[in-house]
C-alpha cells in the first residue's frame, strides 16, 4: 500500500473508541506507550499487519506520530508484541533486514542510559535565528543554511543543549539460549537498540522476547567501507520472561515413555547407569552428579525469605582424574548449562604495553596500540569497557611453533584493546630489550625442565626468556615511488598513457567533452596539453591516478610510464619507477649524516655531511643517477664538507621514508614503507646508516664490535629487530650524554639528549653483518676485515642454552651412555648446571650420545635437546626487573593468534590470548557472574574455580548462597538472579592432592567458598594393581570397541527428557514423619560426637545446620530422580550415606580425630581457630596504639609469645585478607575491615 493509504489506515485504526479509551487510561497512569497484541492489529486489519511486517519503519513512524497527536505527549509510542514467529538469534539473516522480526534470547550486556538528542536547536550567530535540525541515523547532523530568509549563511552555529529535544537510549546485547545450544556451538549475539520507555527493562540474564525492525549499518575498515554490513535491531519492544527447565515443553509421545518407566521403577538405575559411561569408575560422584541434574525444588517462605534447592558439588583432586571430563559431559547432557572457566582470562589478563613493537609476515613492524587503534571498528569505549574485534584485514605475526621450537607465521583472528590494570610488570634484558606486561601474562622461561611459561610477575633477575633469533618476512609488492609524492608536480612524457586514458574515457562516457565535464577537466589539456612535454601544461600527478583509476589502471600501471616529472618551479627531475639499491642507501645515508631545510619559497635544500671523500663522491653518483640532478661538493675551510642540490620532489619522498625535515636527530623514523622492503633493499638502506652514523671499534684485549648511535629511541628499537632479518643478535644500552663533546660543521657541541646505541658482536653475528650488509666506507670494510680474520672461534658465552646440563644427563643416562665417552673434563660442570654450553658445543655432545645414525632411542629429554640445539631462539637473561603502580598507561593491547598462542613483541616471545572469553555486561564483569546469570536457572560447569580473583570469589559467594549477583560498577545498579547449580572442578594447590593436610590449605579458594558447597569429591589416582587393570582394559575397549563399552541405559536426549519431566511435574514433600526423624536424629548424634555439650567453647563442630539443609536437598532430589512424590526413609538414607562419603574425607581434626566442620566451614580446626581468635585479638589491641594500622612485625612477635609460630602467622594473614576481614593499608601494616 502506499504511504497516503498506510497513514489513513492507521488514522482509523488508532482513532477507534476501543484505542482512544486506552489511551486515556494510559495518560492517567502516567505512561507514554501503548502496548498491544500482534493478533489484534490482524483481527482489525490485515493489510495494516502486513504493513508492519514488511514496511516497519514507515509503520512506527506514521503510527508514532498519529499518537502523539491523540495524547499530546512526546515520546508516545505503538509498542507491537507477541508475533506468531520467533526467530533465534542465530537464525537472523539477510532477508530480514529492514523487517519487524520477533527474537528470543538472553541479554548478556545492558549498557548505562544515556540521552540521545532527537531535535537539535542550533543558534545562528550572524542573525540569532533557532534552526532545528531533527536527527536521523548514526550520524550527528548540522545545518547546511541558517533557515533565516534573509540570513541564509553556512554559519556558524553553536549548538543548544538546553533548548533540544532528547530521549533515553541503551545498547543492549541479545545471545542465544544455552539450552538451544548443541554440539559445542559458541553462542552468537546480535547487538539492539532500546530507547526511550523501555530503557531499563531488563537486566543481563533475563531471557527476553524482544520485537522490533532489524537495521544494516555498512561496516568499515581503515575509514574504507566494506561491502558487508553489521546487523542491529532496533527495538520496539521487551518482554521479560520468567523461564525455567521446568517450562520447557515435552512431548505427549515422551511424557507416556516416562510414565512406563515410572510403573517399572527401574528410573533411577536407569539414570545412574547413563551418567559419563565412558568415564571409568567414581559411582558415588556420578550418583552425586545425577541427584544434582535432578534437584530438589526450592522452598519459598512467607517471610519472603527463599531456601535454595539447587545442589552445589566440588571435584578436586589429582590431575588426569577426569575432572574436566565430568564437568563436559554433564554440560552436555543437562537441559539448561554453561560451561565456563574460572581462570583469569578476562580484564588485563594477557597484554602488553601500547608502544611495543610487533612484526608482521610482510616485514611491517608498527607499535601494538597503534595498530589495535587503527583497525577498531568501534567508535568510542567506555573507559571500563574491554573492546575486542575480529581482524578483517588479513594479517600473519611472527609467532613461535612451541612444538618445533622454530619460527612461525601465524594469522591474527582477533585484537584486543583492555583498561590497563593498576599494576604493570617492566623487564629489561641483557640484550637491552624492554617489554612492559600486565603481571598474568606468561613469557617463555627456559628452566631444569626445558621452556616453560612463566606469569611475568612470577619473574625474577637471572631468568632467561625466549628471543627470536632469526626472523624471515615475505616479499610483498612494492610500491612505486610516484605513490610516496604528495603536491604540486607535473608528469612528463606520458602521451602514449594519455592516448590510452581518453580511448577508455570515450568508450565509458561516449564523448571526451561529456568525459571532461564530469571530471572537471579541459578538454584542451587533455587533447594538447599533456601530450606535448614541450608546452606548459603538463597532467599534474595526481589529477592522471585520478583518471587512470576512473578507467580500471592502477598505481603500477602508471608508474610504468612516468621517468620525469616537472616540479613546481619548472625544473625537471628523474623519478625511479620503484625504491631499489641505491635509492635505500641514499635514504639511508640522509636519515644518518643527511639535512632537509625549507628554502624561503617553500622549496627543498638537501644536504649530506661527511668527512669521507669516498662517501661524498658515491653519494654525488647515486643523485645524479637517480634524479638527474649533479649536485654540488661544498669544501669551506674548518667546516665538514657537504653535497647540496635542491628539490621539493626529493623532501617529499625523503619524508615520506622517516627523514624529517630541518632538524631530525630525534624525529627521525623507519617506517612501514622500509620495513617492509625486500631483504636486499633494506640491506642497502641499513649499509647507508652504518656508513654514515655507524663505527667499528677493533681491540686488541676485549672484545671488538659494530656500533651504531643514534638519538632517536625508534630506529635503535627498530633497528634492533631489523637486523634480525639477517639472522644478527644485537645488544641495545641508552647512554646519558651529559659531558660529551661532538663536532658537526667542525663547531664542538656539548650533547643534551640521550643517545642509544646498538652493539654487535661476536663473529657470528660480525661475519653475518659482513655477508648480508657490509660497508662502502673502505676505513670500516677493512677494520671489519682485520677483526673477522684474527677471530677464530665465536664467543661461547654469547649463545648458549642455560639449564640444559641436568636434560643432558637424563637423557645419557636413560640412554645407558657413560660420561667417559661424552665429555672430557666438563661432565660435572655441565650436568651439574654449572655451565651453560652453546648450542655448537650442545649439538657435540648429542651426538656423542646418541650419533648420528641412532634417533636418540625416543628419550623425550633428547628429542628437547635436539630441538634446543638447532631452534630459532636466542635466550637472554632478565637484567632489571620492576613493578609498575605509578604509570600513565590508559589501555593495554593484545591479538588472538589462529593456531598459537603466542607471538613477537619486542623480539620477545609473548603468550597472548587464547580463546579468551570474556563477560559483556558492560566490560565490567568476571566470566563466573556471567556465566552463573546466563545460566539462571539450570546448571553452571565451571572448570578450574581455583583461579577466581578476589572479586569473583565475592560475586561467587553471593551467588551460591543467595543465587544472586548484586552489581553496582559503570553507573549500573542492578540485581541478577543466578538460580543456579554448580558442578565446579578445582586443582590441589601444588599439583596432587596431599591426604594429611586440610582441604582449605589444598586448593586456592576462601573456606567460606568451600562452605558453600553440598558435597565436595576428592578423586585420588592411587597406584592398585586390580583397579589400575580395570581401568586399562576399560580404556582399551574404548579404542576397540567403542558402542558396546559405552552402551547406556538411556541415551543423552533421553536423559535429558526424563530430567525436564521430574523437575517440572515432580515435587517431593515430606509426608513421612520417619523420614524428618532419621535426618534430625542424623543431625544430632553427629553434633553430640565431641563427648559434651555442643555449646562448649572448648568443642569441635562436626556438622552445621548448612549441612542439615544439604541433606534435605539430597534426599529430596533423590525421591525425585525415582519420580516420587514423597521423601522416603531411602531417600534420606541415600543422602546420608553421601554427605557420610565426602565428610569423613574432608572434616577430621588433625590432633583429636573428632568430626570437624570448622575445617571447612573456616579453613582450620578448632586449635587452629584458636590460635586465628589469638592472632585477631593481637591486631585489635595494636591497632589501638597504631592508628595507621598495626605493624606486622609487632604481630609477629607479640604471636610468637603466644607460642604461634612465625608461618603460621603469615598464612593466617593471607588468608583472612583474601576473606575480606583484614586489609594491608601498605606492605608493613595490617587491619581489620571492619
């Protein structure tokens, strides 16, 4: 229909008596929107419906604006719900766009209400008048003219805040339920738009059902438009459902199968059977994992008050126990899960620095945060937000295969861009390279057991750190030299490029006059003038790639046919079609001993300085030959001699290769454009600075090395990893100038700013940089000469693989070798570690051991060795190490590499990344809130839970026991429910499970944590013959015969079915008094089992009413896994001899034997919690004489009078400040939170 006939339609429609009557009930309430059923705009007009699918936005406008008129309020709306299709978010497509669609979803992130202006009232400043401007699109818009008639100016105009028009609006994120999820799928998102009314209605892990019109914004990349378009829906409406597992529908085909099962009372067999059938053994913790799956229902009390029904259980244990395992299939098998992990990958977890050097495959090599900055599709961030973005451009980093030990290039997937922490970690090695690194991030160490990631603030002075030795970039394309010229310059001799241009011009506009008007052109210059070098006139360089490009020729096209260009002041110069060798020394000798000045009518004067005639001459040679300028040899008496010639062409393209003009000692820069050159261009160009700015210094006693000094902190940074290209190790030191004298234009200069120079040495490194770079200067080839030739052997001590004499003896050792037949006199030095050998002298010994004709007998200490020997890595030694709290640093940066995990910075090989998931509610919150808010009301699988932070384990505490999350942080103040279970998986602290000492001391979490959870199991990996041989053939029938050994009773889907049955029909009740009987009586003889009255001060408590509250649960989901009504003795029983199970495990005092929950419930028995009452009371009274806080060494001592030993004072301290009651104003002091 069309739009006259859609806007009376809707008159009709909206001015009904049945309309106008709600909208006057609306008024009175106060409310803005009129809400209404899909089904009744298609009772009443059908076409109107279809309207409103196809056609929305005119829809809504038109039916806005009508309402408006009605209610004389702004910001009326006609809010549409309840379509007859719901799409998922994953199922949203291109043929949607533009269509009123209807969603389903959780919401993940809720942005902070901020107001959008609708109306903006501009002031003129000429005549005064108001121009308002109504805002449209993403883009904010001014007027083109005052509207004043008889002003009609382009301004200026100030914007009025006060006087325009604005309206709520949110940014909302909508993901894909988990219950919908299968097969591992990563859930997908779609982002949405919430204004005005609705702002607020939701909050993050509310399952919603939201209607509104699906928009495309085109996406870009480096301010380039894409032909692809991000999708956003632009909401209409919200509906905020109250949803379950228990809502979810079944069958009537299933609901009967579930009801055969129930008569023949095998369910719970059934059920136990088809728990991780593939996983050997732990029948009681699958039982446990069954009973939780089931649950018990919550109880609601009249007070308001809720007691939870959701059990919560935690694995721990040995490693290769099948913790992990456990947790993935019951997240796979329960009808409502999230699996998430509870290690730190989220925040400032793994980043670097915004100012350190990455290389890419291409040999570019730019600073992380800028290159982050320019490839961010998002706009603007808020400053707690974590902006991450897959990376559209094609990019490979230098990375490191870990398996291989040899240099990769691998794709980056992502970028990231994270709020700097407080705390940065800056390390500097020997070599001279410096990284800065949040304290999480890992870095190659090589310790006793080979490399091994290390978190950068686990770090110490003497480490030594994996270092790219070698780096190898593709060739890419390079780019002609007219692509570098910017300005004024005129092309010559091109008529045969200009005949082909207007041949393609005619055929495309038909006539060369049309061709010429649309391009603004003269027909004249196009006919003569750019034919004919002799007349004036010629095409200027940028006007012909304007019309090459217009007929489908590129740059390179062009520059095939350009040798001259016409500079602005008529004189005409050469031009190199594309940089080679000499063009990179000219560049490089100007960034060295090279001056670009501006001549008072804006032209060029470019001079080179040097005392070397032979410099001097090359350097005339090479100008005349590239431009066709013979420049001139100034020699004055005490003054350096100097080469001059002047043009504006040649300071163009110097400053577009990092020479800056008038003054550059500092400015000067490598870029991109060089370093991403060929390897024998940027030989050339690096041949120009060593020849210039570069020295080599023999000596007879020490050692002699190649220098190069330069004032700017870049070039030696860059230079550094350049010259990794030719395989050469450098060492870089920043010296202080003050008190050195050096001469230029023979004036003696006192230096002021600091000077860092580049050192290589060694003749490996020395002979490298004679083969690949080399001298021009006679005087420096030749010393260079002298030194290669009097150094017989490398320096061993340059190149060595530290640790590696102990992997050396186990690898002679398992392979039956003597030490007689391996070494001379440096067996017990090497093995011993007290000698590092270099990697010559490493790859003798292997092959003592093991030659060359043997394989090393798969010893896998040999096969590291023979890795370590032959790798691309150099190791080099941390020389300063320091903590970072007083940094300006805003954001740090990282990548997501595709196939590793780690890539070059600095040189240095860097952890990044790794599938990081990360929370988007706002940027501000951990993975286990999301996880637990997203997972409301089924299961949450958490995997290692030990490796929450601080803050988590608050947010995690509020959950388990309240089963919400409270949220103040952005300006956002909000409640989420989290009704949910929690199957966790956490790690012995050091490693395996220690069976004498204490569960809280074993595993990283908070006792109050550990409190929390129902029933806790400890898997132990037990050397026992009979087990070990059943778990073997189990594992082995595995590989062989794989359906009959993982045959279960009920398959996942069925399992899954007959849980969503129990929990929505099924909800035991204790009708049985027998049943509240065994539990009380359970409950009491257990507290009476200290031998005194419970309330003594001197008593151990072995159980709590929490653990009374856990029974019930148990044996309530019991009863309902048999599909029971009621709770019977069996229940109860079976609930018992669980808790039973893991307390014995977990609740025995050390000293008196006697049942204990204080050990879980705060970490230490009854005598330990004594000896804690001791240590609070000594802070108390010391903080009464110390009003900053009490000294930790008074502390100390004061406990030690108590006979409290020293360790134990400061284990208690790290613990209760973790548990929130002590906090640490500084490193000395201590006090209590409260």
């Amino acid at each position: 229909m069309d739009s006259d006939e859609l806007e009376e339609r809707l008159e009709n429609f909206l001015h009904s008596n049945e309309i106008l009557e709600e909208l006057r009930k609306l008024s009175s309430e106060g409310k803005k929107s009129l809400v209404m059923e899909y089904d009744r705009l298609v009772e009443t007009d059908m076409e109107l419906a279809k309207s409103l699918l196809n056609e929305p936005s005119e829809f809504l406008s038109k039916a806005d604006s009508i309402l408006k008129d009605i209610t004389e309020i702004p910001g009326s709306h006609l809010r549409i719900k309840d379509l007859d299709e719901t799409l998922d978010v994953r199922s949203v497509r291109a043929s949607n766009v533009g269509k009123f669609i209807q969603l389903e979803g959780i919401l993940t992130r809720v942005s902070d209400v901020k107001p959008e202006i609708e109306v903006a009232n501009f002031k003129c400043l000429r005549c005064g008048e108001k121009n308002k401007v109504l805002q449209t699109g993403k883009k904010f818009r001014k007027p083109q003219i005052c509207q004043n008639p008889n002003c009609s100016k382009k301004g200026p105009f100030r914007l009025e805040e006060e006087k325009s028009e604005f309206r709520d609006w949110q940014s909302l994120r909508l993901q894909e339920l988990p219950e919908k999820l299968r097969g591992g799928r990563v859930p997908r998102h779609l982002s949405a738009i919430a204004r005005d009314d609705i702002v607020d209605e939701a909050t993050p892990g509310n399952q919603v059902v939201v209607t509104g019109v699906l928009r495309a914004y085109q996406e870009k990349e480096r301010n380039q438009k894409k032909t692809t378009f991000r999708k956003v829906l632009d909401v209409n409406h919200i509906t905020v459902k109250e949803k379950s597992v228990e809502e979810t529908e079944l069958s009537s085909e299933d609901e009967e199968w579930i009801e055969e099962l129930k008569e023949n009372h095998r369910v719970k067999n059934l059920v136990i059977n088809s728990i991780a059938p593939s996983i050997f053994g732990y029948e009681k913790i699958k039982e446990a994992i069954a009973l939780q799956l089931f649950g018990s229902p919550a109880v609601e009390l009249p007070d308001g008050s809720r007691i939870r029904g959701d059990s919560h259980i935690l694995l721990t244990g040995d490693p290769g126990t099948a913790k992990s395992q456990l947790l993935k299939w019951t997240n796979q098998v329960a009808p409502r899960a999230i699996y998430a992990s509870g290690k730190k990958s989220t925040g400032a977890g793994l980043c670097v620095a915004p100012d350190s050097l990455v290389m890419f495959s291409d040999g570019s090599l730019v600073e992380i945060g800028e290159f982050v900055e320019e490839n961010l599709e998002t706009e603007e961030s808020d400053s707690e937000e974590i902006v991450t973005e897959k990376l559209e451009e094609s990019k490979r980093s230098i990375s490191l295969d870990t398996e291989r030990l040899q240099n990769a290039q691998k794709t980056v997937d992502e970028i990231w861009k994270i709020p700097a922490p407080g705390k940065l970690i800056r390390i500097e090695t020997k070599m001279g390279r410096e990284l800065t690194i949040t304290p999480e991030n890992p870095l190659l160490v090589m310790d006793r057991d080979g490399p091994n990631w290390v978190k950068a603030e686990n770090l110490k002075r003497g480490d030594f750190l994996a270092i790219h030795r070698e780096v190898n970039v593709q060739d890419e394309n390079i780019s002609p030299l007219i692509s570098k010229i910017e300005g004024r310059t005129y092309v010559l001799g091109v008529a045969n490029l200009v005949d082909k241009i207007v041949d393609d011009l005619r055929k495309k506009y038909g006539t060369i006059r049309a061709a010429a008007k649309d391009l603004n052109l003269s027909e004249d210059s196009i006919y003569y003038r750019w034919r004919n070098d002799e007349v004036r006139g010629n095409p200027p360089l940028s006007k012909l790639l304007d019309l090459a490009k217009e007929v489908g020729l590129g740059i390179h096209d062009v520059a095939e046919h350009v040798d001259a260009l016409r500079q602005p002041n008529g004189t005409t110069i050469k031009i190199p079609k594309y940089p080679d060798r000499d063009f990179m020394y000219f560049v490089g000798a100007m960034a060295a001993d090279g001056h670009v000045g501006v001549t008072p009518r804006g032209g060029r004067d470019l001079r080179f300085f040097n005392n070397d005639k032979r410099l001097l001459e090359k350097y005339q040679e090479i100008v005349e030959s590239l431009f066709g300028i013979k420049p001139k040899l100034i020699e004055e008496k005490s003054r350096t001699p100097c080469v001059r010639f002047f043009s504006k062409v040649v300071g163009k393209l110097l400053n577009a290769f990092g020479v800056p003009t008038g003054e550059k000692s500092h400015k000067i820069n490598i870029p991109t454009c060089i370093t991403s050159l060929s390897d024998d261009l940027l030989a050339a160009y690096l041949r120009g600075l060593f020849d210039c700015d570069g020295s080599v210094v023999s000596r007879k006693e020490g050692s002699s090395n190649i220098y190069y000094s330069t004032t700017s902190s870049d070039v030696a940074k860059k230079l550094q990893l350049l010259l990794l290209r030719f395989g050469i190790l450098s060492k870089l030191r920043a010296r202080d100038p003050r008190g050195e004298f050096y001469s230029f234009n023979d004036q003696e200069i006192r230096g002021q700013k600091r000077k860092w120079e580049v050192k290589i040495g060694g003749l490996e490194n020395l002979s490298r940089f004679q083969e690949n770079i080399g001298f021009f200067s006679i005087r420096k080839k030749k010393k260079l000469e002298e030194i290669i030739d009097r150094t017989s052997q490398s320096n061993p001590n340059l190149d060595v693989v530290p640790h590696a004499g102990p992997l050396v003896k186990k690898a002679r050792k398992a392979l039956d070798v003597s030490p007689s037949k391996v070494y001379n006199r440096t067996s017990h030095k090497l093995e011993s570690d007290g000698m590092y050998p270099s990697r010559d002298f490493l790859s003798k010994v292997l092959n003592e051991i093991a030659p060359a004709s043997a394989d090393g007998g798969g010893v896998k200490e040999f096969e590291l060795l023979e890795k370590l020997a032959s790798s691309d890595l150099y190791w080099d030694s941390i020389k300063e190490i320091e903590v970072l709290r007083d940094h300006n640093i805003e954001y740090v940066y990282d990548f997501s590499i595709e196939d590793a995990h780690n890539f070059m910075v600095n040189g240095i090989v860097v952890h990044n990344t790794a599938a990081a998931v990360r929370d988007e509610f706002t940027g501000g919150w951990t993975l286990e809130a999301g996880a637990l808010a997203i997972g409301d009301g089924g299961l949450a699988c958490i995997d290692e839970f030990d490796k929450m932070s601080d803050e988590e384990s608050g947010a995690i505490l509020e959950s388990m026991e309240q089963q919400t999350i409270s949220v103040a942080k952005a300006g956002i103040v909000a409640t989420l429910n989290t009704r949910t279970a929690i199957l966790a998986a956490a790690n012995p602290r050091l490693g395996r499970f220690d069976e004498f000492d204490p569960i809280p001391q074993q595993i990283d979490l908070p006792a109050l944590i550990l409190s929390r959870f129902d029933l806790i199991f400890i898997l132990r990996d037990i050397p026992k013959e009979e087990r070990d041989r059943d778990l073997a053939n189990h594992m082995l029938r595995l590989q062989s015969e794989p359906d009959r050994v993982v045959e279960p009773d009920l398959d996942k889907e069925e399992l899954r079915k007959l849980i969503i049955y129990a929990r929505k029909y099924v909800n035991p009740e204790f009708k049985n008094e027998e049943v509240k009987q065994k539990l009380e009586d359970f409950f009491v003889e257990w507290r009476s089992t200290v031998g005194g009255e419970v309330s003594s001060e001197q008593s151990t408590v072995p159980i709590t009413a929490r653990q009374l509250e856990a029974l019930v649960r148990l044996a309530k989901s019991n009863a309902r896994i048999r599909l029971s009504e009621e709770v019977e003795v069996e229940d109860a029983d079976k609930a018992i001899e669980l808790f039973r199970t893991q307390l014995k495990q977990l609740g025995l005092e050390d000293e008196s034997g006697k049942p204990d929950i204080d050990i879980l419930m705060t970490g230490h028995d009854r005598t330990q919690h004594e000896k804690l009452q001791k240590i609070m009371e000594i802070i108390g009274e010391l903080e009464e004489d110390y009003e900053e806080g009490a000294p930790i060494k008074l502390v100390k001592e004061e406990a030690r009078a108590e006979g409290i030993e020293q360790n134990f004072v400061e284990e208690m301290i790290r613990q209760e400040k973790r548990n929130g009651r002590l906090y640490s104003p500084s490193e000395e002091l201590i006090k209590k939170a409260t």
